[in-house]
C-alpha cells in the first residue's frame, strides 16, 4: 500500500485486461506533486500573475517627457523674499544685509511698505502713517543698482481692515474691488517715485488677498504676485505667481528635493523677515547673523542654483501662470495614490513644472496599482500555499475559518469606507489584502474536497498484480 503521507481523494475504477474485472478500491498517490489539481491550479495562477507584472510594467514604461528630458542644464531658481521693508524696520540689520549680499552676489527682493501705520498694525481703527523716508529709500535705491536687489509692493499701510475677524488679519481681503484697485495704484505709485524705477511686484500683507484683489492687480498694472499657497486664484488671471514655499530654516532642504526632480526649472521662494534673526528676536529669530550669512555664502557656491528677483522671472519669462499654481495646489493628487510613489504632495518646498506634476501623477497612478495588485497577489498565495500543506481534512476545516474572517474583516472594512466618505490609500490597502486572503483561502477549500483524476494506467500501476486462478484482492 502507498503511505498516506500526501495520498488524495480514494475512488473506484474497473481493471481492463482483457476481461471486464470488477477492480479493487485504493487510493492513489501521484508520483509528482505538481500533477495534483492544487499544483496545476497554482501554476495557472503563477502564469496569471506573471503576464498581469508584465503588462504592469509596460504601463509603467515612462514615456518620452519632453522639454522636460530635452533640457540639457537643469537651473534651480531661488527667490529671496524679504518682507516690511520701511520706515520703521531695523536699518541696520537691512544695511549689513544688502552688503552680504553684494559680498555673495545675491539677489533678493525688498517688499516695501510706502506708509506703514504709527500704531498697531492688527487695529483697524484710523491711526496715522509714517511714509518712506529718504535714507531707506536711498539704501534700497543703491542695492538695486548695484545689482543685488528687487523691488515688491507690501501693502499701502500693512494694517488690517477687518475690525470682526480678529486673526485673520488682511489689508484687501474683503474690500470692493475698486478700493483695492485704489489702494494698490497709490502703493505702487508711491513706492516707483521713492525708488526711481518701476515697481510690478505684489507681495499682501499677511499674504492675504481675495479675488478682487486679483483683478484689482490687473487693474492697477501689477504683473506677478507673491503670497502663501492656500490661497485664491482666478483661472483666466493674466497675473504670475510665485507663492513662498519655504523660510530660512528649510532652503537647504528645498535645494535637495529640487535636485531629486527632473523639473527643468524648478523654482524655489523664500520668505523671511528681520524678526527671523535671534539677535533682533530672541522669542521668534531662529537664525544669528552669523548662521544668516553662511546660509547665503553656500546658496552662493550651489553652482545649479541661481537666485533672482520677483521681476526677474517676469523679464526672464518663467512659465509661472495660473496653470502652474492650479497643478501644485489646486489640482491635487487623488487619496488612492500610494505616497510613497512619486505623488506630488501639497505643501512642498518646490514650485513645480505642471508637465512634470503630470508626468509625476502619471507614473503614480500605475505605481499605485501595481503595488495594490501585489499586495492582493501575495494575500492570495499566502494561504493558499500556508494550506496546502495540511492534510486535506483539516485544510478543509481551517480553510473554511480563515475564509470566514476574512470575509467578515472585508465587510468590515467595506461599511467603513461607505461610513466615511474620505476613503484613501490605506483602507484600499486593507481591502485589496483581505480580498485577495478570501479569495486565497476560498480557493484552497475548494482544492481540498476535489476529487484527483487519474489516468487507467496510473490506477494498473497502484494495484497488486493479478495472476490466473488467484482470487481478486478485496
């Protein structure tokens, strides 16, 4: 008799050998494993999976991207964005920083404010205003013609006009859109006759605007604006925009991540004040001078990184419309990507290409799903090899179990994701691993009561022989 160890479903067959003999019951080893259906099962389910990873894959190829892979000197541009600049901000940290500056050749831009309010800025009542004197004027005047040096609207007053919404300050936000526009041609008037130049540049106070300041910009002849990524946009906007996506503290951080992406033209905007610096702010600076300075002698020597003004984009012709703020903060990526697959994320420290966020979401998107057909591949085989090498009595009965939570965790989590309407990356995660596990122990179940069909020379070869005259073994 063959050992049991391995031995499959018993069945009857009837020996031929010349005469109809009524054969024997036994039961059947084969001889090679992989002939059992189990074996031929999983080998289906092997080949399955190997042409799904093939095709996979080919989706996965990347295609050809461009301007993006024609560019042969990918530049890093950094916007250096120094805010409240005026009568009363600290003339000597400014003046010793227009000279580190002109020692690095770096340029930055200065947002001016034309009459900063006497008083507390976060007050809306009426105060008085201190306009622009000559020395701060002269001062930016000679780094602008020294080259080191940009010029940037910051406001009419820097105080905020809403009396009722007390830290949500804003100096346009709210207002009628022909107050804004009046608002913003006086600044931009007076800030051009106490430089001497033109002046296109925006930068809000508290970064803070609505859609009428939008079309009051144009209005009043501005050309790019500077402020914070959450906010408003207007789609047929014929304004630039090159929202701060950095402080001090992370620019070296922000170089490195451009350095990773394949964007030709990357660009990255910094934005700090005087109160950033610990010796004019204990509480808030979180760099010395010391520090300060050396941040800019490296940015100096990075030789992929260039440093420009506002204007210079303008005057460059840097891409930087409507579309490309809507691809990096508004069009953002669906909650089923995987983040760890290339997914461009809001709040980045770059200011991307839109082809590259395109390109980026492209690759994503298949990355995703060939992450989540493996994930439900090796929940599947899992049980079903793990079962396999039970006896196919018990494999039945704890096949059956696993089968069982493994459709209830899968109800689980279905009902979840019908209760919260924010379904993302790891609850499709958890329903694809417990789909394939169902799907895994299911198949194994089924495997263990099928019955193994043999060939009739298998079955001659399992039986004793038989010689004339012997009664038939029973």
């Amino acid at each position: 008799m063959p050992s049991p160890v391995g031995c499959w479903s018993a069945f009857t067959r009837r020996r031929s050998c010349g005469s109809a003999r009524r054969g024997p019951v036994v039961a059947v080893a084969p001889s090679d494993p992989d002939d059992r259906p189990s074996g031929r099962a999983l080998r289906r389910c092997l080949a399955l999976a190997r042409h799904a990873l093939l095709l996979a894959g080919s989706m996965l190829g990347i295609p050809d991207q461009g301007p993006l892979a024609a560019e042969s000197g990918r530049r890093i541009t950094v916007v250096l964005r120094y805010d409240d600049y005026c009568s009363q901000s600290p003339t000597d940290f400014e003046t010793w920083l227009m000279q580190v500056l002109d020692r690095y050749q770096i340029r930055c831009t200065f947002a001016v404010i034309p009459r900063i309010c006497a008083g507390n800025a976060y007050d809306p009542r009426p105060q008085d205003v201190v306009p622009l004197d000559a020395t701060k004027a002269a001062i930016l005047r000679r780094a602008m013609k020294g080259g080191v040096a940009g010029a940037a609207v910051h406001g009419l007053t820097h105080q905020t006009t809403r009396p009722d919404q007390p830290g949500q300050w804003s100096e346009f936000a709210g207002l009628p859109e022909a107050e804004q526009a009046q608002r913003l041609a006086t600044a931009r008037r007076e800030v051009e006759q106490a430089l001497g130049q033109p002046v296109t540049a925006f930068v809000p106070p508290w970064n803070s605007y609505d859609a009428n300041t939008l079309t009051a910009l144009e209005t009043a002849g501005y050309t790019i604006l500077s402020a914070e990524p959450d906010r408003p946009i207007l789609p047929t906007s014929s304004l630039q925009f090159a929202p701060a996506t950095c402080d001090l503290a992370g620019l070296r951080q922000a170089v490195a991540q451009a350095r990773r992406l394949p964007d030709a033209r990357s660009l990255i905007t910094v934005l700090f004040h005087s109160y950033d610096v610990s010796e004019l702010d204990r509480d808030q600076g979180n760099l010395s001078h010391s520090a300060l300075e050396e941040l800019f002698a490296w940015l100096a020597g990075q030789k992929d990184v260039v440093t420009r003004t506002l204007d210079d984009l303008v005057a460059e012709g840097m891409p930087l419309g409507a579309d490309r703020f809507a691809a990096n903060y508004i069009e953002r990526p669906g909650p089923l990507l995987l983040p760890f697959t290339g997914a461009p994320r809001p709040g980045a420290a770059v200011y991307r290409e839109p082809q590259a966020i395109v390109l980026a979401r492209w690759r994503a998107t298949r990355l995703s799903a060939l992450l989540y057909f493996t994930a439900a591949g090796t929940a599947f085989a899992l049980p079903f090899g793990a079962l396999r090498l039970l006896t196919p009595s018990r494999r039945r009965r704890v096949a059956t179990l696993a089968l069982a939570l493994s459709a209830a965790g899968l109800a689980l989590t279905l009902a979840y994701c019908l209760y919260d309407s924010q379904t993302g990356w790891i609850q499709l995660s958890v329903l694809v691993t417990l789909l394939g596990a169902a799907l895994g122990c299911a198949a194994s179940r089924g495997l263990a009561g099928a019955p193994v069909a043999l060939s009739p020379s298998a079955v001659a070869g399992a039986m004793p022989p038989y010689h004339e005259g012997e009664p038939a073994a029973h």
